[in-house]
C-alpha cells in the first residue's frame, strides 16, 4: 500500500492549468525530490496534497484512503506534514509555542497535553539546532532560523509525510549539508517520517533523494531513481544546459 | 387587486433598487481595490443626505446639482480619510481596517450631530409625478434613478477607457505587478478609496430623492445593513455585481413589504429589515461570493 | 509548578477585590463601581473572542440583549409561581444563556467559516436584525419592551425584588467577570489557547498544522455570548427590570467593548480589566464635565490605538516586565 498517491491529478486556475494529469506514489520511508523549473507546477501539487486547494480532476489517496476532498486540518491527523516555501510562523508567539502547536495538533491530537506538547517541542527545536532560541519570538529570528523552526514545528506533528517546500532555499551550503544530514538521521530515527522536497538546489536534491520527479509545466516529466533521472536527456534539456556532476 | 399593489411595489422597489445598487459600488470598489471593508459605509450615506439637504434649505438649489457637490464633498473625505488613517494600515491585519472605517463612521455621526443636531429633518422637492397604470411615481425618483445608472455607466467608461481607470484594474489583478509596470499603487489605493467614498456620499443625495424625510445623524444604520446584504449579493468585490444586486435587493424589499403588510400582527417595516439580516446570512450559508459572483 | 499557571489571576483578583471593598466602605461609591465592574466584565467576555481570535463581532450588544430578554422573559411567565422564589432568577440565568447561546450559534455556524472580512459583514446585521424581528413580528413586548418591576414584587416580595436590584445584581456581575477572567485564563494557557493563537496569527498556517479552526472560533464564539448574556440578564435585567429594544440593542456598547479591550489590551488577560477601569473613569468624568461628546471623543482614539498602539496597555506592560519578577503575573 502506498503512503500517498495521486491518481490523474490536475488543478486549473481559470484557463492556466498549473497540474495536468500527475499520477505519483510514495512509499513509506522512501525519500523523495520534486523538481522543476519555477511554474512547474511543485508547490500547486503540494497545496492539493496538503488540502489548500481541490483538484478539478483527480484522486488523492493516503494510505489508500481517499483524501481529495478532505480539509487540510484533518490531513495533519491523518500524517500529513507540511513546511512552506515562504515561512509561515506564528510571528508573535516563542518558538517553544510555535512548535508546541505541531506536537498538540499532528498526529497525536486528542491524546497529548500542554505540558507533554512543550517537552516535545523541546526535544524537537534540539534535533534541529534551536534550543538557545526557544524562548525568543518567532518573528524575530531570521529567516533561516525561521525554516528550521518549521522544520521542527511539522516533525513535531509525528507526520507519516513531511512535505517540505523550498526548505533549503537561502541556506549557507554548509547549513545545506547539516539539515540534509538531519533529516537523513530523523528519517532512520522515526522509521515513519518519510521526507519528500521541493528543491531548486540540486546539491540538496543529490544528497537526499533516493528518488526523483522531475515537474515541467504541471506535467510530470520523470520519474526515477536520482542519479537515473539527473542523466535523462529530456531532463538536461529542460534545464537549459549539460548532464550534472557528481560533486 | 392584490396583483396591482404588488405590480405597483414592485416597480417602486426596482427604481429604489438601483439607487441601492449604486449606493453599494461604492463599498464594492473599496473592498475590490484595498480589501477594506468600509463599516462606516452607512455614516457616509448620511453625509451626502445633509449635503442635499442643506443645498436645499439653506441655498435653494435642487438636489440634482447636489449630486456633484456630494461627488466632491466625499471625495474630499475620501482622500482626507485615506492619507489619515487608512494609509498607515496597508498590510495590517483586516481587523485593524474594519475598526478604523468603523471609528470613521461614528466620529462622522457624532460631528453631523453636533453641527445639525438629532432632529429629523426633511425638505420637499416636489417636480410633479407619473402615472403609471399600477403605481403613480413621482419624478424625483425617477430622476434619483436615473441618476444612478448614469453614474454606473460612466464609472463603467472611466474602468476601461480611461488610463486611471485601466490602473486601478491592474492593480486589483496584481498590486506587485501593476507596481512594477510603473503603476503608482499608492496613489491608486488612495483615488480609489476616495471615488469609492464620493459615490457613497453621492448616494445619499439620491436617497434623498426618495425619501425626502427622516435625515438625521444617525439614519446610516440601516443603509450599512442593506449595503452588505446587497454588496455579498452581488460579489463583494464587484462594483457591477452591486448595482444588479440592488435592483434585485429594492425588489425583495418592496415585494415583501407588501406581503408581510398582509400579515395580521405583524409590523411590516421592521420585518422588512429582519428580512435583510435574514438574506444575508442565507447568502452567506450557501454562496457566499454573490449570486452574481466574481470569484474572489 | 502546577500552581504558577493560575499566578495571572492574582492581579486580576485583587482588582476585583479593591473595587467590591471600596464600593461597601465608602458611601456613595456603589453605583460608580458597579459601573467599573460591568465595564470589566463586558470587556472581559469580548476579549474571549475579539481578543483571542481576532475577528470583530459587531454585533456583540444583542448577546447582551438576548440576556435581559431571557431575565425578562422567566421573570414575567412565572412570577405567579412565587414559591419558586429565587428559582425564577436561575431559570432567567439560563434563558439567557439559551437564547444568547442559540444565536451565537446560528451566526457563527454560518458566519465564522468564512474570512474576518464576511464574518464583520455577517455581525453588522445582527443587532438590526434580531431588533426588527423582535419588533416587526411584535413578540417580547414588540416595540414596547417589557416592564417586570411588579412583577419581580409579586414573585419575590418588596424587600427582596429591591435587594436583588440593588445589591445582588451588581455583585452577580462581578462574580461572573471573576468566572470570564478564570476562563480567559484557561483558554490563553491550554490546548484551546494554542488553537486561537495559531488561527489569529495565520489561518492558513493553522488549518495544515491540523487545527480545525471553524471548531475553536465557533467555542471562543459561544463562549463570550454565553458570558455576554449572563451578564445582560444581571447588569441590565435585574438591576434595571425593564427592557427596552432601541437601548438594549444600542451598538455604542459594541462600540465601548472594542474600545475597553484594544485600549487594555486585546487577548491578554489583564486588559479587558485595565481596559474596562480606564474606560469606565474616563466616561464618567466626561459625563460629568461634556455630555453627549463620548462617542466623539472615544471613536478617534480607537483609530490612534488601531493605528499607534495596537498592543494596548497590558501588551505595552507584558514587554516591560519581561525578565523581571512581575513577569509570571501580566498576562
């Protein structure tokens, strides 16, 4: 049983059609890449994954249950986890609280307390590196901080998924290389937390993925295991230049 | 017998319509153009009536040249208004707009009270009237309603034939864009708040016209009611949704007036206006971007 | 450690305290209290809310409303059921917070889906509406309202019906503010304070963070009408024994809540209290020195608290004690 699959999946706004007819599955564990030049369609497709928008064709399945037109509140009870591509704290509360909201409302909803939520958040801002900041106020860190304090905010949810949007973007490539390896250690950790991107940055892409999909005008154009798939002609092409190097 | 009344009403409530319908493009146009919802809408309304009012007793002149003379004068507050206040709250959160207009609204009763004080007024404009098989109308308000679909059709010319026009477009389309395209947003943000403002004020004079009596500071209240109802009927960002949906407003209105005026024990003036919350919250329930609707 | 999550309570308490002390010892200054307490409570059950969501309800006044109706109401169909005695009061308690529960509910159900926007639209109407639907199909008293003074008499007897009215009324008020500042306290520091504050800060953020957010505006919602109508049934009901449409369903009450909690402080627990004091002196000295000019006066100064000062003045304190002793005690 796939973790997530979408079935002929398109998404129109007025007469663009940002997705057209993307089928997709993800397995449990298995570490993911979605990319694509910008207006490919990556973070449309997450917002119907998440639940932000609905698809005008199509099927969402998770766990083999269908969630198209399910809410988004209830696709986080589910194992839905989400980061974005232009961060989204709650600006005027601590980053202890922002990532407290994670823990009480993910997966363990209805079966975890205030108290029992900021431990969580504690552990979670430490995985990531923000433990001398828990206290401070969200909107007051920068942005980098801020992405990694969503980071923890989503796995603070317990999610099944983490769908990460441009969670790298910006980042010094030393900072690239220490989250990559953090969440390579969370996903071997959790065993449940299955990391799917959304990256311009193929350093990260490389380094993470087992598995990528190449997005070009709402179209899937590949599909394949990473090195597989960076080598493919049509995938060259789109990017406008020469088969990558291994770094 | 019955049939005739209701025929009679009708037409009475689609004349009433439009002037509705235009007293409403105004607060479409704010909300279209800033995403403000302008509380103090009914305030606004007030003020244009005093306008005519006053042109009337105090200089004699009839409340058609009243109508540009409120043009101006909300214009004038509009811009007043705008530079302000509402300047300062572009990307604050909607609560801090709402309780601004809402401030406006009431700082605009009070000082109306203090200069014309809270009796109610009225003047009589009488040019005669028309005599219509089912209903006689005077000519007031057929001249109130005219005036209203002129004003539509030339806000609809300056839309799209004129260049202020063709920008304000451009930046309820894409602020950033427009922006970048050499649109002064600022400016455009505040000519349209205050064109939006200078058709609420104008609308009143046409209220006026047809309902010469009953002017005091407080008379907004229920204009505020019946233009939401009318502005979410419509498409709360439409400004022509707003004019179709006060035609479509002044025809409920009218038409159950006459109804509920059957019902014995019943006062059917004030349950004309339960009926109004009543429509809104149902438009709300079901579709709540206007029957008319412009998606959002 | 348990204990420390109910310190912020200590200063509201205490002001609470001050006031009742002051109003019994010193002669004359009953009424002037009463008023500062109901100030304080109104604040307080909007603030649970406006304060902690967010989203303005503009037609707050007619959950007052409801509540004298509901007082009224129990009060004239079984005031010749005199051997319930005190029994009418608790069935006009919770006709109250039926009725005003009730429309908050069919208003919020349909309203609170939508964006702050529509929600304010929705609320505009709700003041005239119930109004005129009380009015036009001419139930409770239609335009005319309801008298229940006699009443009250013959259900209670003279010495009671006036004790009631003078005393028990306003101290019931500052008992219900002393329950609307515990459930402030709770909403603020438990699960639901999460909720609210996520869904105050970025809706969208919230909902895929798994909050079901029309569930906790729809609670916060119900929560201050309930407390809203408690409070008409007292402060306006009982103490007043008449009801009247065109004054209970008066939007300068809405109009003097928004100005209470933002000048205190909206979503803090303290504000509505500093709001409601503030505001309560300030009206009264102005009663005193220029009538007829509040609404002037207080309409500009939500726009410069809205424009200059949105934190009000607990926000403003909150950031000062930071660090120092007082801090666990501002909230």
């Amino acid at each position: 049983m796939a973790l997530l699959r979408l079935e002929k999946v398109t998404k129109r706004f007025g007469g663009l059609v940002a997705v057209n007819e993307v089928d997709l599955h993800i397995e449990a564990g298995e570490s993911i890449g979605i990319v694509g030049p910008n207006g490919s369609g990556k973070t449309t497709l997450y917002n119907v994954i998440s639940g932000v928008y609905t698809p005008e064709e199509g099927r969402v399945f998770f766990e083999e249950q269908e969630i198209t037109f399910l809410p988004p509140y209830r696709r986080a009870h589910l194992g839905l986890g989400r980061t974005f591509q232009i961060s989204r704290p709650f600006g005027s509360a601590t980053v202890r609280e922002n990532v407290a909201v994670g823990a009480l409302f993910g997966t363990l909803h209805g079966r975890i307390g205030v108290d029992e939520a900021l431990k969580l958040a504690d552990r979670y801002i430490e995985l990531v590196g923000l433990s001398e900041l828990k206290d401070k106020v969200a909107g007051s860190l920068t942005p980098v901080e801020k992405k990694l304090m969503e980071v923890a905010r989503a796995l603070a949810m317990r999610p099944k998924l983490l769908l990460m949007d441009e969670a790298m973007a910006g980042m010094h490539p030393k900072d690239i290389d220490r989250l990559v390896g953090l969440l390579k250690e969370i996903k071997e950790e959790e065993k449940i937390a299955m990391v799917a991107m959304v990256e311009h940055i193929m350093r990260a892409v490389v380094g993470f993925a087992e598995r990528v999909v190449v997005m070009h005008f709402g179209r899937k154009l590949v599909d394949a295991p990473t090195a597989e798939a960076l080598k493919d002609p049509k995938v060259v092409e789109v990017y406008l230049g020469c088969p990558l190097e291994e770094k | 017998m019955i049939w005739n009344q209701l025929a009679g009403n009708l037409t009475q409530g689609l004349i009433l319509g439009g002037v509705y319908g235009m007293a409403t493009m105004g607060l479409s146009l704010i909300f279209g153009v800033l995403r403000v919802v302008n509380v103090g809408h009914g305030a606004f309304v007030m003020v244009g009536a005093f306008v005519a009012f006053w042109l009337f007793t105090a200089l004699g002149l009839t409340p058609i040249a009243a109508i540009p003379a409120a043009l101006v004068v909300g214009m004038a507050l509009g811009f007043l208004f705008f530079y302000s206040v509402m300047r300062r709250l572009v990307g604050a959160p909607e609560l801090t707009s709402l309780l601004a207009t809402f401030a406006m609204g009431i700082i605009l009763e009070e000082v109306v009270k203090l200069i014309f004080g809270t009796e109610y007024r009225g003047y009589n404009w009488d040019v005669g009237r028309v005599d219509l098989s089912v209903t006689v109308l005077p000519w007031a308000k057929i001249y109130a309603f005219l005036g209203s679909v002129a004003i539509a059709v030339l806000l609809y010319l300056w839309f799209n034939k004129t260049r202020a026009g063709t920008a304000v477009r451009s930046v309820v389309e894409d602020s950033e864009g427009a922006r970048v395209c050499g649109v002064n947003v600022g400016w455009i943000y505040a000519l349209s708040f205050a064109i939006g403002i200078g058709l609420t004020v104008a609308s009143g004079v046409l209220l006026t016209m047809f309902i010469p009596v009953g002017i005091n500071p407080y008379m907004g209240g229920p204009y505020t009611l019946k233009a939401f109802v009318i502005a979410v009927l419509g498409g709360l960002a439409s400004p022509y949704g707003a004019f179709f949906g006060g035609l479509i407003f002044g025809l409920i209105e009218n038409g159950s007036y006459t109804l509920f005026a059957l019902l014995p024990g019943a006062e059917p003036f004030a349950l004309t206006r339960f009926l109004s919350f009543a429509i809104l919250l149902l438009i709300l329930l079901l579709k709540p971007t206007g029957l008319l609707g412009a998606k959002e | 450690m348990k204990g420390s999550k109910y310190l912020p309570i200590i200063p509201v308490y205490i002001g609470y305290l001050v006031l009742f002390l002051i109003a019994r010892g010193m002669p004359g200054m009953w009424q002037l209290m009463a008023m500062l307490v109901f100030y304080c409570a109104v604040g307080q059950a909007f603030n649970i809310f406006f304060g902690m969501t967010g989203y303005v309800n503009f037609g707050y006044v007619a959950f007052l409303a409801l509540g004298v109706y509901g007082m009224a109401l129990a009060i004239h169909y079984f005031h010749q059921f005199s051997w319930l005695g005190l029994g009418i009061v608790i069935i006009g308690l919770l006709l109250a917070m039926v009725m005003a529960g009730l429309l908050s509910l069919v208003v919020g159900a349909v309203a609170l889906r939508l964006g702050g926007a529509y929600f304010a639209i929705a609320t505009i109407g709700v003041n005239e509406g119930f109004r005129y639907l009380i009015e036009g199909a001419k139930i409770w008293g239609g335009s005319e309202g309801i008298i229940f003074s006699k009443q009250m008499t013959e259900a209670f007897g003279r010495e009671m019906a006036n004790r009631l009215s003078t005393l028990w009324a306003d101290i019931s008020v500052l008992l219900i503010a002393a329950v609307a500042a515990l459930i402030t306290l709770y909403f603020i520091k438990g699960k639901i304070g999460y909720a609210l504050m996520a869904l105050r800060e970025d809706e969208g953020a919230a909902k895929v963070m798994g909050i079901n957010v029309t569930k906790y505006k729809l609670i916060a919602f119900v929560t201050s009408a309930l407390l809203a109508g408690l409070i008409g049934a007292m402060a306006w009901g009982l103490k007043l024994t008449y009801v009247f449409p065109p004054e209970v369903f008066d939007i300068s009450y809405t109009v003097e809540a928004i100005v209470i909690v933002m000048l205190g402080g909206a979503g803090t627990l303290l504000g509505p209290v500093v709001g409601g004091l503030l505001y309560g002196l300030a009206k009264y000295w102005l009663t005193v020195i220029l009538p007829g000019f509040q609404l002037l006066i207080f309409a500009p100064i939500i726009i410069v608290i809205v424009v200059a000062f949105p934190e009000g003045v607990v926000g403003v304190l909150k950031r000062r004690v930071k660090g120092t002793a007082l801090e666990p005690f501002i909230l």
